[in-house]
C-alpha cells in the first residue's frame, strides 16, 4: 500500500499473538531440517474423530453443500442441546443453541450483540488474549484485572465487585482457562455471575476446556448455565472433540437474544460450514464421546509427565492446571525474563513456548505458556531439552 492508505485504529493498536509468531519460527527452523518440539500451541494432536472424518468422506462426492441456517442446522442444535444436559447439566432448549464457525465467532456475535464504545469490560489478567481482542474491536475499555497464583489465576466474586464502576456493563469469564490451564471453582463462579447480574451487568463464559476438567468430587464438571439462564456461555468442538481446524463452536444465549444473534451471524459470515455441522452430528454418538473421554484421560497423563518433568528440572508451576492443557511455568528464577527464556528455548533448546506477555500485564515476564497437547515422547524431549537449556544458563 501506498503512504496515503490509512490503517484504522484497530488494526494498529492490536497486538501481534505471540503464540503463532513462535509457531512461525519454530516452523522455519524444522524446514532447515531442524527437530523442534512444539509446546506453544494449544492444539491437540489426536486429530478428529474418526467417526467425524469418515462422515466428511462420504459427504465429499460432488453433493450441494449449501448454505444453512444461520444459527446451523436444527439437527446440530438439538444434538448440542442434549450433549450439554447429558454432559454438563445444562437444561437447555435448543433454540437457544448459536452454532458458530469456531468459538471465536460465538465469541464476536456476543460482544458485537452487547458492547457500544466505551462501555467497560472486565476480564481477568492473565487471560486468553483473543477474548478481549474482540470486547476492545467493538469499542469496549477492557480492563485487566490482577489475579495472580493466589487467586489461581481467576477472577472471583469480591475481586469484580471491587473493581465494578458505574462505567461497567459486563464480564468475560474463562473457566477452566488458557493460559493457565486453572478452573473457578463452582460456588465461586456462580457468586460471581449472580453478583454481575444483580449489578445489571452481562456475562460471558467461556467452558471452551469445560469437558477436559477434572472431576470435582467425582462428578463431571458443571455449565454455568443451570445456575445463570440469562449467561451467555461458548464453547467448541476444538478441544474436548479435537477439531481445530474444522472451525466449529457454539454458544448458548438467552432467548430473547436470539434473534439477535441470528441477524449478526447472516450479515458476519452467512452460517458455520456446511459439511463440518454434517458431519459433527458423530460426534455425540456413545462410541465418538468413549473416544473423546479416552483422549482427556490421555492428555491427564501426559500432565503428569509435564509436571514431574519440570519438578526435576527446578521449573515451578506455581498453581497445578485442573482444566485445559496448560502449565504456566514460573521462570522468573533463571536470571531471563519471559520473552529472553522462550526465545533461549527456541534458539538453543529447539523447544517452542509462548511468554507471558501474550496473556496480558501481570506476571507478563515472569510466566510461560507450555501446552501439553503433544505426545509424550515429545514432551519428554522437550522437557529434556529445557534442562540442558537451564544447566547452560
């Protein structure tokens, strides 16, 4: 573009996702022939479910795929409506279901369905940095609110009510959360959404992670739905189903935004993707979810792994992850800040992290992101390697 071309405001005060600039170099490196072992992205690497693929099979012989409904096709929703009371006891209907491309976009319909410039937005610090990527694009002030290992990372009721102004309109929750990989507990996540809604204010939740957290007392986690009706509440096939690229989510909305949202999804994208709502319907079948929880169990073991591997390095993780597949790695020990460690890890360990600036002010230089999605053997590798890194320093 020529000098006259101005750029919006947006698009210059957004911030690069460091993540995926570690993703670039690591791959720059492999294609100099060089092994990196790949903890930056949150990205499982069971692929689909086989179920799922053999449907998008059958399906690619030459049929129409034509648009659906925006909202997705009722049989999706209805499935996910079910999933979501047999799962995570959410009494939900249907018509409440919003099946989106990708959580991002169930993501965007919420904040361009609620946020005018200039209302405040509160949102944890650490947290996800994409959520607030999208309240500060429809003109929200977010405001980063300290958590902490103390606080296990999380938002909780007296933090948001102390921070809460006449300015503030809602609050977006991630539990359990990326990048910390930590959960709310429930009681204190419904006394938080119960206090916000009393002040008037709307919440957003993301249980993006919400089927791969522990069992609380050896039941299977909970929707915040069932306690708020009135939240809106996102999640997707990504994780819990292992469909990254696939770009399929949902969200569940109160009734009376629903029509809403319907008329944001036409004029935003049309519709999810015509095969993936086809072909995700085998995902809720008893042998698809058998696979899914094997995976989860898996990726519990490979915890494990990660956390004893860093325990005998001297790496602290200041909070254990209860939820997604993440550690927040302590490093401020090692004389390098966040971003001189992760760029040390991947220059001279061939290990890819992601530094804690990308999640927001606190403990910015203090923190790494590692996922454990991969494999064991690679996180062997990679745990092995970040030792070596360590004993060098």
């Amino acid at each position: 573009y020529d000098d006259r071309v101005r750029f919006s405001r947006r698009a210059q005060e957004i911030a690069p996702f460091h993540a995926m600039e570690y993703g670039r170099r690591a791959a720059e490196m492999e294609s100099d022939g060089t092994h990196v072992v790949k903890l930056n992205i949150g990205e499982p690497d069971f692929g689909a479910p086989p179920a799922f693929l053999a449907k998008i099979r059958k399906i690619s012989d030459g049929r129409p795929l034509p648009y659906t409904g925006a909202l997705g096709t009722p049989e999706l929703r209805e499935a996910i409506a079910k999933f979501s009371r047999d799962h995570f006891g959410s009494p939900i209907e249907a018509e409440r279901v919003v099946v989106t491309t990708g959580a991002s976009a169930a993501l965007v319909l919420a904040c361009a369905a609620l946020i005018d410039p200039g209302d405040e937005v509160l949102v944890a610090d650490p947290s996800y940095p994409c959520n607030r990527s999208f309240a500060s694009a429809f003109g929200a002030d977010v405001r980063l609110l300290p958590t902490g290992p103390e606080r296990r990372f999380q938002l909780d009721a007296q933090l948001v009510a102390d921070a809460w102004t006449e300015r503030t309109r809602g609050v977006m929750i991630a539990s359990p959360s990326n990048p910390t990989g930590t959960s709310m507990s429930h009681d204190e996540l419904v006394a938080t959404v119960r206090d916000v809604e009393a002040r008037g204010g709307w919440r957003i939740v993301d249980e993006i992670y919400l089927g791969l957290a522990d069992d609380v007392d050896g039941r299977p986690p909970r929707s915040i739905i069932a306690d708020d009706p009135s939240a809106i509440v996102v999640n997707s096939f990504s994780k819990f189903f292992g469909m990254t690229g696939w770009r399929l989510g949902w969200a569940v909305v109160p009734e009376e935004m629903v029509g809403v949202a319907e008329k944001l999804a036409q004029n935003f994208y049309i519709c999810p993707p015509t095969a993936a709502q086809i072909a995700a319907l085998e995902c809720f079948t008893p042998d698809t979810v058998a696979v899914a929880q094997e995976r989860r169990a898996i990726l519990r073991r490979r915890r494990e792994v990660v956390l004893d591997g860093l325990s005998r390095i001297g790496l602290p993780v200041p909070v254990i992850p209860d939820g997604a597949f993440y550690v927040y790695v302590d490093v401020s020990g090692t004389g390098l800040t966040a971003s001189q460690f992760c760029d040390a890890a991947l220059t001279q360990a061939h290990v890819a992290l992601t530094p804690g600036k990308d999640f927001g002010v606190e403990g910015a230089e203090d923190y790494v992101r590692l996922s454990y999605a991969t494999d064991e053997d690679e996180l062997t590798v990679g745990i092995e390697r970040l030792g070596e890194l360590l004993g060098s320093l």
